[in-house]
C-alpha cells in the first residue's frame, strides 16, 4: 500500500545467535538455490540489527562450524524451484537418473521435500507411474516448470511414509 511503512525489526541476542547458528546449517546444504537464498536473507536481516548485535554475530560466526557431511559440493541447484512448484500447486517436468543409470522424462505433481544424510528428496506424485515417489534432487538433470496446475491429494507426510514403510517390508 502507497505510503506504509514496516517498522524496524528487533531480534533479541538469543535470535539473532539462531539466526547465525542457521546460516552455518543451511550454508552446508547439498543445494545451491537453497544456501544462496538463505545468505541473501541473512545478509539483509543482518542489517536491521543493531550495533552491539552485529558484533557478537560477528564473533559467533566465526566460532561456529557445522559438519554435515564429509562431501561439501553442491549437487544440485533447484530447491528453490521445487518449493515453488510444491506452493503454487505446479506441475514439473522433469529428466531423472535413476540409481541404475537409465534417464526417464517423468511429469510430476510436487508434494513434499525431505533431507536425510545430506540429500534432498522430493515426493512427488508420478503420472508415469500412477503413484507417489522420492526423487533425489541431484538426480533430476533437468526440470521444466508446466503451466498446468494440479488438485492437491489427500496425502500427508505421514500417510506417504506409513505407506513407505509398509511397502519396504519383506514378507
């Protein structure tokens, strides 16, 4: 609205140290679009603070170092374009290697995202498949936002993983 103003943020030192303590996390993640977001937002957070608070920032960043993994490189660079697609309810499609090398063309309804030892995945309904998935997000070669929209499912994080689960178990 013309002529409104946010009034300045305050963040308390125990804030602000969980905001430093989050940049060394998400700075070690195995995706770029993600690690670089999230240093642009702290850069600009980090200029509201006041002064004596940039200081103890400063030497806390400096003090804090967080071990992930023993691999740093970052494997992939679209995060950021998946949570988009997961929000704004947008079909993808997308090229993906699958752990026996073969490279299939799959369109995709997004659903959720999770990381575990280092990795991002995505849930994410298959049409090709009729089913929901995991992607390993290093192993999307590429992804094509569609301009097609799609309904959401009657799926939770925890319905898709009991499922999983139950699916793995051998008889």
């Amino acid at each position: 609205m013309e002529g409104f103003r946010l009034p300045p943020i305050q963040f308390t030192e125990d804030e602000a140290n969980a905001l430093v303590t989050a940049e060394h996390i998400v700075s070690k993640s195995k995706d770029l679009s993600l690690s670089d977001n999230y240093s642009n937002a702290v850069t600009k957070i980090r200029s509201v603070l006041k002064y004596s608070q940039i200081g103890k920032a400063d030497i806390l960043a400096e003090r804090i170092f967080y071990r992930e993994s023993h691999q740093e490189k970052k494997t992939s660079n679209l995060l950021m374009k998946i949570q988009s697609a997961i929000t704004n309810l947008r079909l993808l499609r997308i090229e993906y290697r699958s752990k026996e090398e073969s490279l299939t063309t799959r369109n995709i309804e997004p659903f959720a995202l999770y990381s575990t030892k280092g990795n991002w995945l995505l849930i994410a309904f298959c049409r090709l498949r009729n089913d929901f998935r995991a992607f390993r997000i290093d192993q999307i070669q590429k992804l094509i936002p569609q301009d097609e929209n799609f309904a959401t499912h009657d799926m939770t994080l925890e319905k898709y993983f009991k499922l999983h689960i139950q699916n793995t178990k051998h008889p």
